[in-house]
C-alpha cells in the first residue's frame, strides 16, 4: 500500500499506469472518479493490474449527500472483497501462462491457493509442492507458509495421510511459524486458528480468528471460521451473525459452500430442520464441498424427514476416499460435549454411519 500523499500526483484519472507502476513500483492500482450530481453522488472504482494495463475488477456506487459516510464503508468493504477474490485470481491466470522458471514466490503461492480450494487430494498435493517451491524462494514468505499448513489441514481433515494427527501438528506447527514471520497477516492468524480447530482447542481457535478480523474488519474468512466455531461451540446467535456477514462481505468466496453448510448446522442445532436441510442441499451442490459437506446435507434431509434424499447424499459421502463415519465427521468437526454434539452424534448414527 502507497501513501495517499505520494499517490496523489497521479490524480488525473487519465493518468499512465506504467508511469505510476514505474514511479511507485506498485503491482496494482486502485483507480476512483466521482460524478457530483444535485442531491446524488455515484463513484466509479476500478482495480488495475499495472503490469499488463487491465482492469482486475470494477465496480459503481451512488448515494445520497447525506449518506457519503456509509458509502465510504461500502466502497473499502468492496474494495477488501475484490483484492481477496480478484487479485489471487489474476496471479494465478498470469502464472498458469508462465514457464516454471519465471515463477516467483508470490506467482507460486497464486498458483498453490487455486488447487488448495478444490479440496481433493491431488489438488491439495499439487498446492503443497507449490507452497514449498515458493518457500525454497522465500523461506520468510508468510503467505506460502499459510499456504502449507492449510495443506497440512487438508490432509488430516479429510484424511488424505495415513497420520492425521501429524499432518494437524505440523499444519499447527507451519501456522505457528506464519504468524511469528508476518504478525498482521490475518492469513497467518486465520490458518492459526484452523489449526487449533482440529486439536479440539475452540477457546484459542476463536482467539485466532478474532485477531485476523481485528486486523482486517471485512476479512471473510475470519467471521466465516469464527462462526464455524462458535456453531461448534453451541453459540448459534453469534454463530449466525457472523456466517451472514461473511456471506455478505465475499459471496463468490471459494469457500462459500462452507460458509453455507455452517449455517445449516446451525439451524439443527435451533431444531429448523427444513431450513437446514434447504442449506445444506444448496451448499453440497457448490464447487468445492466435499465429502462431509455432502454428509452434513446427509444428515439434515434425515432430520427434515425426507429419507430419499438423505440416502442420496450419504450414499454420495461414503463413496468418497476413505469414506465416512462418525469418528471422522467429530474429527474434523470437535463440537464441545453438550447437546449439540449429541444431536450429531444421534443424526449420524440414524443414517448408519
């Protein structure tokens, strides 16, 4: 991030990107214009790449004088959503086009975080070596360090490796090591808390996650993962709060069928079965959910009564490597002893699994 005061000269909105990319050394730019109406204002935003002159993404806003507060909130908010979304989507599309030799850490990372969020083996493998290259670049690069541990994560979530609990220790010991190479990533701090979500340790999971929103108010994944683990936890009222706004801020997040599938957990824990069941279908079916989602779905379809449905997505969820089973689900999802975790228990012992 460039200070205002040195971006300033560059005010014209006719002004070069290569010449602020030279004279800033800046990989992105942040592009406003502002069209004053009588009682109206609307404001143009485009983010560019200042290398190949192409607008990333862009977007429109308009508001009342008297609302210009709320409107700035609204812009930064969109501003946050599309550097999380947009610029890993742009590296990734660059270093997809580059050859293996011209890749450097940050390509590498971009690269890694598109086969990460798949959530299959091979992917989850393909990011795990990315991850290392970049880091035999860098070995400081908290990123790539993130990077890997989510790897690690992975692999004991949903037993990928043969020693889940050695892939959780070192996704607990990489995350560790993140955080102390970059203290205000909140990347760092949210594959933290991960981590200390499958030791079972939601007090300093949540801790974790607090600190990755502290430092970045509209980061998604923090209130999504903070939300999860408040479900976990049994705390459905901020649990949902917080799922919601994580919707809100980044709703074309890869991770979006999570954030969807925590919130029909939370609704079998309020006894809406019908509504859990209608979120966790529509959760199962977006890119990305894996085989305990698919189970979650499983599981609220029972509920909701609808027995068909429910054979189809366990049926669906057993085929998956590994398979499931009770163990596995309470594994990667420690909900603390109390009714929510006996509901679970109950649900997926009335599927048989």
């Amino acid at each position: 991030m460039i200070a205002r005061g040195s971006s300033f000269r560059f005010r014209s909105y006719e002004a070069d990107l290569t010449a602020v990319r030279n004279a800033l050394e800046v990989r992105y730019c942040l592009i406003g214009s502002i069209a004053p109406q009588p009682d109206r204002v609307q404001v143009m935003v485009e983010l560019c790449d200042a290398d190949g002159g192409h607008v990333v993404w862009t977007d429109s806003y308009e508001a009342g004088l008297d609302e210009l507060a709320a409107l700035r909130k609204e812009i930064a908010r969109g501003v946050v959503r599309s550097a999380e979304l947009r610029i890993p989507d742009n590296e990734a599309q660059l270093a997809r086009h580059a050859s293996e030799t011209a890749l450097d850490p940050w390509s590498r990372f971009h690269l890694g975080l598109e086969h990460m969020y798949r959530f299959t083996a091979a992917d989850n493998a393909r990011a795990a070596q990315l991850f290392e290259q970049a880091l035999a670049q860098d070995s400081g690069f908290s990123r790539a360090l993130g990077g890997l541990s989510f790897t690690r994560f992975q692999n004991a979530f949903l037993k990928y490796a043969d020693d889940p609990a050695a892939q959780a220790d070192n996704a607990l010991a990489l995350a560790t090591e993140a955080v102390q190479a970059d203290r205000l990533d909140p990347f760092a701090h949210f594959n933290l808390g991960r981590a200390m979500w499958l030791q079972g340790n939601l007090p300093s999971a949540t801790a974790c996650f607090d600190e990755a929103v502290s430092l970045s108010p509209n980061y998604a994944l923090g209130c999504y993962n903070r939300g999860l683990v408040e479900t976990l936890a049994g705390q459905t009222t901020s649990a949902r709060q917080d799922l919601l706004r994580a919707l809100q801020l980044s709703p074309l997040d890869p991770l979006r069928y999570a954030m969807v599938s925590s919130q029909a957990l939370g609704q079998i824990q309020l006894g809406d079965f019908a509504a859990a069941q209608e979120l966790a279908v529509k959760a199962a079916l977006l890119p990305g959910a894996h085989k305990h989602i698919e189970l979650i779905a499983a599981m609220a379809a029972n509920l909701n009564s609808d027995k068909q449905t429910a054979a189809q997505w366990v049926a669906k969820a057993s085929s998956a490597e590994h398979g499931v089973s009770t163990q596995d689900f309470l594994y990667a999802f420690p909900y603390q002893e109390g009714e929510a975790r006996e509901q679970i228990v109950r649900a997926l012992s009335d599927l048989g699994v």
